[in-house]
C-alpha cells in the first residue's frame, strides 16, 4: 500500500512508519521540519494547517492513517487547534483525493469528553471522522507505553525511590507502542469498517497498584504505590507548571481525567482477533522501556 501518515516524527507514528516500512509498504509522512533521506519513505514538508502539503501528503494513497496530535498544551483553543482543525483539515484532503481509507487515533478520554480539554478535543475530532464520507475506523488507546516515549518517564524516574505516587483507586487500561502500531497498520488494510475500537495490552486492565508495583518491578525494586487525594493532585500540578511551564507532564487537565476511576478498554469495543490480537506483555514490554531509558541515559 501507499500509506499517508501524519505524526510519523512522534512517539507512535515513528514505530508505525519502522513497522510500515519493514512490512514493504510506501509511506508518505508528514513532517514540520526537514528529515533524514529514508528509503521507503517520501518525506512532505508541512503542517495539518498547509493545504498544499496535505493535498501532496495524500494524492494517490491508499490509506490516511492519522496520528497526530496534541496531548499537552495550556488552552482550550490549543486543544482544539491541534486535535479538532488538524483532523478536519487532513479529512478534507483525503475526501477531495478519493482515498479508500481512513485510520483515525483517538484515545480512550474521548468517550469522557466533560472531563478535560483534551478529551473533548478527541471526542469533537472523532465525531467529524464519522460524519466523513471516508471509510474509516477509529481507534482509542489508552496509555501508551514503549521505548521512545515520555510521558511516562517521570513515574519511571520517581519509582527507582521505591515508592510511585497513584491516582486514587481506579484501574486502567496500557498499551505497547508497537502492538498499537501492528494495529494501525492492519486497520488500514481493512476495508468497509466503520468501528470504533478501544484497545489494549495482553495484561490489561489493571488497577493502579498493580501499575505502580509493574513499573516497579521494571526499574528493578519495588515501588509502593501512594494513593494521592485529589486535593494533592491538584497541588502537584501547579508545582509542575511552575517548574517546567508548557513542558509540565501533570496538567490540571490531566489530573481532571486521572482522577477518573475507570480508564479500562470496554471489551465490547475490542477489535475482532481475526484483525489483530495485542501480542507484548507487560512485564516484557515495561523492562524494554527501562532499557530504553537508560540507554538514552534518562534514567
């Protein structure tokens, strides 16, 4: 396949451009900067707010697999500039191309869109996928874990002390980043779904001690978990917006969806086995990040 790919220089989509590569396919990727040449790979330079790019990015695709995204930023005009205009923007260039298909991410906040900006963002995002002419599916994942990520770094830092503060009690759903990759890339292959997917890692869900004592145990000790009150939470956030400014990990957006008590995959929303089936446990998956960190020498 011809594959158009946004977010392709990110966390996800650059494990999903490797295993669209390997896997023998043509990858056009979206890029804001310039990329090192890459064979199997044409590199469009632009933005999801660059018509023009995008008009190149998805000409002749087979399918659009859309992963960018913004995760952490300060406003709700922020939100919804990156998740809500950047998703119209690239289905209204899939549409004027005529491509066959169209691969959503989301994510898991999106079905609690009251509780956060950024879960409202996915959510108003996800509702323009399926008013789209497009054949698409939609996938929400819930955290996502996996060597070139970090957004859980700081819980990885914090858990060679041996202890990790938690979200009060409440269980949740985790994901490696590359069973979340062989997913999107067999997604785009289907055709005829109109789905919307919540996904999940081998081991999930679990509850939030057993998440605490798992990266625990990756970092090679043990990590008691510490139930934080919302109050304290809420505290912690406002100390790390002072420390690290747009670059803080714990948002007071964040903590409104992590207060939330369930953030498991509801089976009824699981993809068909025939499609695909999550293949890395977390035990494995969470001490290959570990590696991965130390490596980097972030940890």
């Amino acid at each position: 396949m011809i594959l158009a790919i946004t977010g392709a220089t990110g966390f996800v989509g650059s494990r999903l451009l490797d295993r669209a590569v390997s896997s023998g396919h043509a990858v056009r990727a979206l890029a804001r900067r310039a990329q090192p040449a890459r064979p199997g790979v044409s590199w469009v330079n632009g933005a999801l707010g660059d018509d023009a790019a995008l008009a190149r990015l998805v000409e002749g695709a087979d399918a659009v697999i859309h992963v960018a995204g913004v995760v952490n930023v300060p406003t709700r005009d922020d939100f919804a500039r990156g998740n809500i205009d950047g998703t119209r923007a690239i289905l209204a260039a899939a549409t004027s191309a005529s491509v066959p298909r169209f691969v959503h991410v989301s994510s898991l906040a999106a079905r609690e869109p009251q509780l956060s900006s950024y879960g409202w963002s996915k959510h108003e995002a996800e509702a323009l996928v399926q008013a789209s002419s497009l054949d698409w599916s939609i996938v929400r994942p819930p955290g996502i874990y996996g060597p070139g990520d970090h957004d859980q770094l700081d819980l990885f830092r914090i858990a060679r002390r041996g202890f990790l503060p938690m979200p009060p009690a409440g269980r949740l759903s985790v994901i490696h980043v590359d069973d979340l990759a062989a997913l999107l890339l067999a997604l785009a292959g289907e055709t005829g779904d109109h789905s919307v997917y919540e996904v999940e890692g081998p081991d999930s869900p679990l509850s939030y001690p057993d998440w605490a004592r798992a990266i625990g145990a990756a970092v090679g000790g043990r990590a008691r978990p510490i139930a934080m009150p919302p109050r304290l939470l809420a505290l912690a956030a406002r100390a790390d917006r002072l420390l690290r400014g747009d670059k803080a990990r714990l948002t007071a957006d964040r903590v409104a969806y992590f207060l939330h008590p369930d953030w498991a995959a509801d089976p009824a929303c699981g993809v068909p086995p025939a499609i695909w089936t999550p293949a890395i446990p977390l035990a494995d998956g969470l001490a290959a990040t570990a590696r991965w960190y130390r490596a980097a020498g972030l940890l």
